[in-house]
C-alpha cells in the first residue's frame, strides 16, 4: 500500500509537508477518494500567499480533483 500512496504523491506534485494517508476506491462507484495529512512545516496563506506556521484545526474539506482513469477523484484534507 506505501507504493500505492508515494504514487499518488507524485502525481499530485505534493511536497513534503503532505502525505497520502489513506486511498478509497470504490470500483462500482467509479470514485477514488485520496486522504492526506499534513505532515508538519510551513503552510502557504490562500489570501496573502505567506508561509505561516499551522495554528489552528479547521474541519476537513474535500476538493474534486481531475478524473483518474474515468474515476471521479475527490481529495480530503
């Protein structure tokens, strides 16, 4: 499974502040589900596009991805 995971890192360009924790496929459904962690280090500011050091935990979010294979691809952090 750590193959799997290191090669959805890649793919998605992640750095190493970002890890792939867990990967749900659900092949009746057509959907991937790829979960990552953040794995410490700086975060850049959406607004400002400062780094800053992780304050706070905000609630889990979950963005659509590009299709993988016709799988629809949603990501959660």
């Amino acid at each position: 499974m750590k193959e799997i995971n290191t090669h959805l890192s890649q793919l998605l360009g992640l750095d190493s502040s970002w890890q792939v924790s867990k990967v749900d496929l659900d092949p009746t459904g057509n959907q991937v589900v790829i979960q990552l962690v953040h794995s410490g280090g700086k975060l850049r500011c959406s607004d400002c596009d400062g780094e800053c050091s992780r304050k706070d935990l905000a609630p889990e979010r979950t963005w659509r991805h590009l299709d993988t294979i016709q799988f629809s691809t949603e990501l959660k952090a």
